[in-house]
C-alpha cells in the first residue's frame, strides 16, 4: 500500500494519505508533510515528545499536522520517525508518543497549517484522508 499522493488543488496543496491503522495514517500524514516542506538537515538528531487531543480523529489529525509544523519551526526538528499512540477517552482521542529526526537546516516549501477542509477519514480495507495544508 502507498504511504500517500499529492493531489490537485488551486491554491494549497493537496495530499491524500494511505494506512492500515488508524496509526499508520496518521503517521505517513506526518512524512507527507515534511516531503511538502522539502526541509535539508544536518546531521544532528533530534527527538520531542508530543501530546495532542481532539474531539474527533479529524480534529486530532489536524491538532498533531499543526504540532508537528510547529516543532519544526520553533525546534528545528523533521520528522522521520514516529512513535505515536492514539487512544479513544470516552467521546474523545489523545495521541501521545514521540517524534525522531535531524535537525532542518533550510526549508524550501513553509508550510503555515493543516486544514479542516474537505477533512474526513475514511475506512475502507485501510484508512484514508484528503489533506489540504
């Protein structure tokens, strides 16, 4: 299975992301990101923990895309691996985990938020999203 592709969109861009887990989704949601972001890094590694929580899975999804655009702004940090968790609270989830990667030198593509936009997760034989940052 495909980790996810980018799609048309007019203005923003557009990725529509692959998983058999709902893990896994959100997971290669996070490389998809930083393939946009095209950042170069040096040879440092870097590792933050994260913690984040929503209502639903789509208002997570967008709450941990956001947290990570935020740790590469204000720790310099890409994001290659992830180690997450996600866990149903009566009506709502929290993701916990951590996030390993080196440390960005340049980015070429900023990346400003992830939207709720046309947002909806989808399971079929895996699970799928659209993604407009």
């Amino acid at each position: 299975m495909k980790k996810f592709e980018f799609i048309r969109h007019t203005a923003d861009v557009g990725v529509k992301v692959y998983g058999n887990t709902i893990t896994e989704l959100f997971e290669n949601s996070g490389k998809a990101l930083f393939e946009i972001m095209d950042c170069t890094c040096e040879d440092i590694k870097l590792q933050e923990d994260i913690s984040v929580e929503g209502d639903s899975l789509e208002e997570l999804l967008v709450g941990f895309l956001n947290e990570l655009i935020y740790l590469s702004e204000i720790k310099n940090l890409k994001g290659e691996e992830f180690k997450i968790k996600i866990e149903r609270i009566n009506s709502s989830f929290k993701l916990k985990g951590e996030i390993r990667g080196r440390k960005i030198k340049s980015v070429e593509r900023e990346v400003k938020a992830a939207t709720y936009h046309n947002l909806k997760i989808e399971k079929d034989k895996g699970y799928n999203c659209i993604i407009i940052f």
